[in-house]
C-alpha cells in the first residue's frame, strides 16, 4: 500500500449506507493496482443526511469522481451541476464525476448499461425482443429505460402495488414518450397476466431482489410451465449466485440462467472507464472476485 499511496495518488470515492459489503472498493482498487494506475478507491458511509456535506467535499477536496449507492441515488441529482442524458431519463444517478477535479460534478448511471453488456455477453440481445420484467426500484428503472434505448420492442413491468408502482408508472410513461419501446405496466397480483407475459416473452428480468436476504427462500415464479427451453431468465440479485428463482429455471430447462454479478461488473467497468478513461481489465477481475 505504501508503494502505492502518495501524495500524488487520486481518490474515488463511494458514497451509500450501508455500505461495508460492497466489492466495488476491491474491484477498483485491484484493477488501478492492476493497470499502475494513481488512484485509490475509498467507501465512506453517506446517508441523505450527510450527502450535501459530502458532495461538496468531493468539490472541496479534488476528489476525481465518486460511485453512488442507495439511498442517496436520487437525492444527490440537485448537487450536481449536470446530468447524463440517460440519468435524466431514469432520474438516478451512481457514478458522479469530477473532471479534473475542477468541481464541475456530471452525474451518469451505468446499472442499465451494466446489465445489457452482461446481458450480451452472454450472447443474449434486448432489441427486437419482448421482455417481461418484475421490479421497478432503483435497479428495475436503469434497466428497463436501457433496454427501452437499446431497442426492445416490447418492455411488460409487473411490479406489487407499493410505494415503487408510482415510479413504475412514471417510467413506462417515460418509455413510451422517448424511445421507440412500447412499455406497459401491470400489478403482480395478476398472476395470470404475469404468466402469459412471459409465455410471449423471450427474456424474463427479475429486478426485485426476492431471492436475496432475508427473501432468499422465495422466487416469484414457482409453477414449472412458465419455463421453457427458449427462455432467458436474468435475475439482478448476485448474493447467493444462484436464487432460488435461477435454480428453478435451471432445473426447468430455461435457456439459460444469468445472476447479476455480470450487471454488477459492468456497471463498475463502465464507471471506471468514466473516473479514468482506461478500461478496466475485467477477465483479470472476473478471475479475482466471481
Ligand atoms: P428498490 O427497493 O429500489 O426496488 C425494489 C423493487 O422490487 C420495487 O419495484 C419493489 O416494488 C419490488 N419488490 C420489493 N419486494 C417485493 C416482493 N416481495 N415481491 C415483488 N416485488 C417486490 O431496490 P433496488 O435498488 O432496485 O435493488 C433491487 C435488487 O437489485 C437488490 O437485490 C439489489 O441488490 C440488486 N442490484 C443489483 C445490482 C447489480 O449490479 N447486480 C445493481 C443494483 C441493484
């Protein structure tokens, strides 16, 4: 570490609560270490109470950019001087950076970029295609507007009728007001609904996180005729690696099964290409960390 840090190194930071689970922090660090790049990448525990404070620290400071968690992805857009196009559409933000660190503060998203590249790494394309997808939180919205942008032709949210159904509202308007998507929204209670939409679906999303703790025993599809050879079946959640939804799909001959360490790589590759304009070595992270 001496080796590394001195005093010309750069930070990055991180800014979310809780936050000491994340492998954001080893993921970055390991791949500047990797590359002989000057910079290091610290987590600092933010909540919405502290975040004005913390914003302007990273203009006080010179802090070269900063990755953005829950919950302060939403309430950091009014500190910012500018937005990406994509964060103003999905009205989130978790890569800030600080160009120079001259204080000019742009925020991005990388979560809906994350989880298409994921996606097409695994040889599995949005465009043209009719997705049905569950969730429409923080996670849910990047990724439906991207797949939306990135040609779906048909995006079907179902989601439970709690405090994200306004915000799952909003994002299909928005879906269908700017991109070429048309996008629909359904309560979840309708099972029916549900099942016939992914029986026309070629991809079935689950950006819920049921399936993670403390959900880690429930799926949101249990009945084996929902799966069939023809359909991929992406779940967002990356703790435990596979879900109880992705073993049921496996099980039940779905195309193929995806977790969302892939979404979770990318987002940061993305990021990392944003603080440095290098590309992160993602096989050598693959190895490290998946
Ligand atoms: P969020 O709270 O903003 O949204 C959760 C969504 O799930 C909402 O639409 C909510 O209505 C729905 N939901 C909650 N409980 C439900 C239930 N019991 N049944 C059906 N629907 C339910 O959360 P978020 O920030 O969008 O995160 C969701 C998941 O995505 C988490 O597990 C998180 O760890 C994961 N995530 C993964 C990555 C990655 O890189 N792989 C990135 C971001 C988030």
């Amino acid at each position: 570490m001496t080796e590394r840090i001195d005093g010309h190194t750069l930070l990055i930071s991180l800014i979310a609560t809780p936050i000491r689970h994340s492998l954001s922090p080893t993921m970055h660090n390991e791949a500047f270490a990797k590359l002989g790049l000057d910079y290091a990448y610290m987590a600092f525990e933010v909540g919405n109470e502290e975040l004005k404070d913390a914003v302007q620290g990273i203009r006080a400071l010179g802090i070269r950019g900063s990755n953005v968690s829950m919950p302060n992805k939403q309430a950091i857009i009014p500190y910012l001087d500018e937005l990406s196009p994509a964060a103003k559409l999905v009205g989130a933000v978790n890569t800030v950076t600080n160009k120079d660190g001259k204080g000019h503060l742009v925020g991005h998203v990388t979560d809906g970029t994350g989880a298409m590249r994921a996606l097409k790494e695994e040889g599995v394309e949005v465009k043209a295609q009719i997705v049905t997808m569950t969730g429409a939180g923080g996670a849910g919205t990047a990724i439906a507007i991207q797949a939306a942008l990135d040609g779906a032709k048909e995006l079907r949210i179902f989601n439970i009728n709690d405090q994200h159904y306004k915000n799952a509202e909003a994002t299909v308007k928005k879906i269908n007001e700017n991109t070429n998507c048309t996008a629909t929204l359904t309560d979840l209670t309708d099972q029916a609904a549900f099942k016939q939409s992914i029986s026309e679906s070629s991809i079935y999303i689950d950006a819920t996180g049921v399936g993670m703790k403390p959900l880690q025993e429930e799926s949101l599809i249990n009945d084996p005729e929902v799966i069939r050879p023809d359909l991929v079946v992406f779940d967002v959640v990356y703790i435990p690696k596979e879900t109880k939804l992705l073993k049921f799909a496996r099980e039940h001959g779905a195309k193929k099964t995806i977790n969302g360490l892939g979404m979770m790589l990318y987002q940061g590759a993305e990021a990392f290409k944003h603080f440095t304009g290098e590309d992160m070595p993602v096989d050598y992270i693959k190895e490290l960390l998946f």
